[in-house]
C-alpha cells in the first residue's frame, strides 16, 4: 500500500516508531528502521494519501481491518486459491539473491515476507517499505526480531529513500493495482532506479482474464466498485508504465489462472 507522499496528502497520526531517516540511506543501513528495532533521532513526516484514505481505508488503514484481513485462508480466498501459486512464483525469482539485498515495496496480507525471509542466505537483507504505519506495526508481529537481515521503512513507493542500484532484487506484490495511474508510473520508476544492473524487479499482479474465463465476469463488478484502479491493469500491459530508458530491457512475462494474474519480471542490464 505505498504510495504517493506529495501534493494532495493528508496526514495521520502514527506511533514515533514508525518514524524514519529524510536523508538517502544504504540498503545496508539500519538506522531508519521501522520496526525490530527502536528508530533513534528526529525523523521526517511521511503522510498518508487521500485517495489511499479514501479509497482503501476498510481494507489497510484501520487497526479492526488489520485484524480482519491478516488471515490466511481470507487472503487465499481472494486470490480465488491462488495464493501460495503466485507467492512462490516470486519467491522462485528472488533464490538467486538469497544472499543478496532484497527490497519489498509494500506489505503483504498473508505469509509471503514471511516465507520471503525463511529463503534469505546467510548474508541476506530484506529491507520492507510502506506508507501506513498500521501495516508496519502489523509485519513486525508476523517476523521474527532479527535485525541484521530485516529492516521495515515507514516510505512512500514514490518517493524512495535508497541509494541508486542498491538492492539486487526489489519485488512488488499486488500494489500497482491499487495505485492511480501517475502514482504507480512513480512506483515502477522507483523501483527500476534502487535495483543493481544485472538484479531484477518482479511485479505479481492483477491481469486481463481470458475471454473464456468465467472469472473475468466475475471479477468486473468486485474490482470497479472495490478496487477501482485495477482496470487499469486490464486495459494495458505493465511495460507501457515503464520509463522510457527501461523498455529495452529483458522482460518476462507469465500468466496464471486463465490469465487473471500475471507475474513480470525485468531484468536491467549488467
């Protein structure tokens, strides 16, 4: 649930360890961690999204959400079944950077950090951000307090504060479908920017079902009354919100479940 941070925001009150760093910071830095750890210092203001409030508020911002949705087998349902297909399917893209930096752009309902941490290598690092606190507070009580392979950011997807090509993996699982437009454009680019040349970014997400697929009538009135920027993941491809400089990149791209969901991977060049 990252998201925009700029013009048009307005903010929450959040707990003072959510606080973070307002300057770049290392993927191997610690110091503006959200959670395992106490933050130290005078930290910058992150605010929340009117739209993110707005739009989302019943699903990700209230603590009574939280506790609703942090179920596995309600996750699942959602994913019509198709949870731990899609969660491994990512995983299985970031094994070759077991021991390398890995970033999350967003938390996830369900165990995916969980089993994302559980295949990290002795000289791992998974560095977790999010613009919600509430979905901070809520990871950390889902991991275990390791603070040499683990940090949580109180960020905005937009508006990353990581040092260019830092991670060698950055994985963003189900967000750009609940992101306007200029705003997921933003989150792309970011991405794109933090990773390593040779590393990879993997997007899981939602995806034009096939005509066949009885899902597909199935789907159309829950996302355009719930979930209304999905659409726009039916109406174009992932690569046409890419930066220019990125469009000749290697791209690959997978679909699952008569073509409601799709893994992209891009892989920048070494």
């Amino acid at each position: 649930m990252s998201s925009e941070s700029a013009q048009g925001t307005a903010a929450l009150p959040r707990p003072l360890s959510l606080d973070r760093s307002d300057s770049p910071v290392p993927a191997t830095s610690i110091e503006d961690t959200v959670s395992l750890e106490e933050s130290r210092g005078t930290q910058a203001h992150v605010p929340l999204p009117v739209y993110l409030q707005q739009t989302y508020w019943w699903a990700y911002l209230h603590p009574a959400s939280v506790r609703i949705f942090e179920r596995q087998w309600l996750v699942n349902l959602i994913l019509w079944g198709n949870f731990a297909e899609l969660r491994d399917a990512a995983l299985k893209e970031l094994e070759p950077f077991s021991n390398g930096n890995i970033l999350q752009v967003a938390c996830v309902y369900g165990d995916f950090t969980e089993r994302l941490t559980q295949r990290l290598g002795p000289n791992g690092r998974l560095d977790v951000v999010d613009v919600a606190p509430v979905q901070l507070e809520n990871l950390k009580t889902k991991l275990d307090n390791d603070t040499l392979h683990i940090g949580l950011h109180h960020q905005d997807s937009t508006n990353l504060r990581f040092a260019d090509a830092s991670y060698d993996c950055v994985v963003v699982f189900f967000l750009l479908h609940e992101q306007p437009e200029n705003i997921r454009i933003r989150t792309i680019a970011q991405a794109l920017r933090v990773v390593k040349p040779g590393g990879k970014v993997v997007f899981v997400d939602y995806h034009r079902p096939d005509w066949l697929n009885p899902f597909r009538y199935v789907m159309i009135p829950i996302l355009t009354s719930l979930e209304p920027f999905a659409m726009d993941l039916w109406r174009k491809d992932i690569m046409e919100w890419l930066p220019d400089g990125a469009r000749d990149l290697k791209i690959d791209k997978q679909t699952f479940f008569g073509g409601l969901y799709q893994k992209v991977v891009i892989t920048t060049q070494s």
